[in-house]
C-alpha cells in the first residue's frame, strides 16, 4: 500500500497533472450539466468519461514526464500536455454549446 501512495504521491507532484485533473474535472461538470438539459444523463457515461479521459491523460503525460527527465529532456512533456489540453479544451466547448452558451464563431469551429 506504501508503494500505491508513494506513486500517487510523485504523479501529483507535477503540476500539469493537476492541470489536467482540474480540467477534466470542469468537463465533467459541464458534461453533467449539457447531459441533464438535454435529458441523456448516464452515470456509465460519466465514470467512462473519467476511465477514457482522466486516467489515460495522466498516465500518459507522467510516463513522458518521467522518461524525458530520465533522458535529460524535460521539455518532451510540453507537447504531450498541449494535446491533452486542446481535447479537453474541445470536449469542454461542446458542453457549452450543449448548454445553449454562444461562442464566437472562431472558438465554435474550434469545438467540432
């Protein structure tokens, strides 16, 4: 159990880690919100959307993380967190859209 909480521990240390968990967060609280307007609420659908977002995106930036810091290139994770950042950044669009909030047509295009 130590060794659980010693990596729990270390992933959190970074804080694009918490950038990314505090993003996904604010998607699925948006998520939640455009489901139960538009009346698709599906509590399987919300912990798939934590099972294929958080997790993945995490885990796939601290892998990074950590071999570019083991290789000498801290910046490797720079792209990996860009990416992870504009899906989120899409995906949260779409719940504002969802929810009726009109977004310029430059940030609406980027939503799709």
């Amino acid at each position: 159990m130590e060794a659980i909480t010693a990596l729990l521990v270390s992933i959190w240390n970074y804080d694009a880690v918490k950038l990314i968990v505090s993003h996904t967060l604010i998607n699925l609280v948006f998520g939640v919100m455009a489901a139960l307007k538009t009346n698709t609420f599906d509590i399987d659908k919300m912990l798939d959307f934590i099972l294929r977002k958080l997790l993945p995106y995490v885990g796939c930036y601290y892998v990074v993380k950590l071999i570019g810091v083991g290789a000498g290139l801290d910046a490797l994770a720079i792209p990996i967190l860009a990416i992870v950042e504009t899906v989120l950044l899409s995906d949260l669009l779409g719940s504002l859209e969802q929810l009726g909030i009109k977004l310029p047509v430059w940030l609406a295009s980027f939503a799709k």
